[in-house]
C-alpha cells in the first residue's frame, strides 16, 4: 500500500476518515472506480490489502465502468450497503458482506481514476473501527507471490505481528490517510541521509 510521491498538479489525492460502521467518508477529486475491504488470514491478525496475503470480503465496483465512477468528494461508503451506481462483486451480490469481528485489523483500498486512490488498515474495536498505521509490514515477490516481511534493509527481515496489537494501534492512532502517507513517504520517498560522515 506504498502511496506515490509525486501527484499531478490539480489532482487532489483521495482521503479517508473512518466513521462507525464502518463508514469510509472520502474527499478529492478523483472517482471511485473500485472498493476493497480486506480481512486476516486464518492464523494473522493484521490484513494487507493484497489478495496474496489477506482475503477480500467485500468488494464493489462501478456499474458503468471502472472509469466512470462517481467522484470521490463527499462520498461516503457503508461497509456491507452497495452505493448508487455500484456492483458488488464479493461476496456475490446476492449475499451479505460478513460481520469484521473485533480483535483484528483490516485493510481498504479506494482504487480511483484521475487521482491517487487511498487505502489503510483499521482495527475493529468494540466500540468501533480505528484507523491505524501498521509501521514495519511490507510485502515482496517471492515465488510469484507476494509474502510478508519487515521493512527495511538491515538485519532480519521476518515480520512478526505484535504481541500487544492494541497498544499498537493506539500509538499510530490517525484521523485520515493523509497521515498515514505522510509516515509512508518519509520512509520511502525522502532523500536517504549521508551518515557515512
């Protein structure tokens, strides 16, 4: 879920709050081509958004066409209820979208066309999502498939799940994605320091 570093000027970058629900209130410019809620894997706790690692429980995407979407700017999508001009495509549309049991992060995907999409993770907590920031889980091609490992480029690279994951989302507590990017970008996209000095 690496965001991008560089936006085309006059496009405004699609971001998410979280509400109860969960309900993903949306602003920018862009439009929604697709929606993708992801859950855990059996035996993880924290899902990507990445149908190699995690599994996709709900998805919608425009009846129209992907690139004739409605503009993300005060849309809000209500996990399980299939907006106006929307399909879904998982489950099928004659089933409910599954309950997200607390006790776990997913993970969401807003795939949009002329603007940069969002996406992020969110804990489902009794009293309601939290949106979170899961720092040090990235994936890489292994085999053909992408696996889990920790960012970065020294030492061990095996990712493991924290053992307190609340705590963990609590501390990277955030009010929208943007502030999720801003932690992305400064791993990825600022200029790596001289510390050879």
């Amino acid at each position: 879920m690496m965001g991008t570093c560089l936006y085309v000027i006059g496009e405004h970058p699609t971001v998410v709050r979280l509400t109860a629900g969960p309900s993903f209130i949306m602003t920018g410019n862009g439009q929604l081509g697709s929606f993708t809620v992801y859950a855990p894997r059996p035996g993880n706790r924290i899902a990507l958004a990445h149908e190699d690692d995690s599994t996709v429980v709900w998805k919608i995407v425009a009846t129209n066409g992907y690139f004739k979407g409605t503009t993300v700017g005060g849309l809000v999508i209500q996990y399980g209820r299939v907006p106006a001009g929307y399909l879904q495509l998982v489950p099928n549309e004659s089933q409910v979208a599954p309950a997200l049991p607390s006790g776990a992060v997913y993970s969401f995907f807003a795939e949009t066309t002329n603007a940069p999409g969002a996406g992020g993770y969110f804990y489902m907590d009794e009293k309601g999502p939290i949106l979170t920031f899961i720092p040090g889980l990235c994936l890489t091609l292994k085999g053909g498939h992408e696996v889990r490992l920790k960012c970065g480029f020294v030492g061990d690279r095996t990712y493991r799940e924290p053992t307190n994951l609340v705590e963990v989302v609590r501390k990277h507590q955030l009010r929208d994605t943007t502030e999720a990017e801003k932690l992305i970008e400064a791993e990825f996209c600022e200029p790596t320091k001289d510390t050879s000095k």
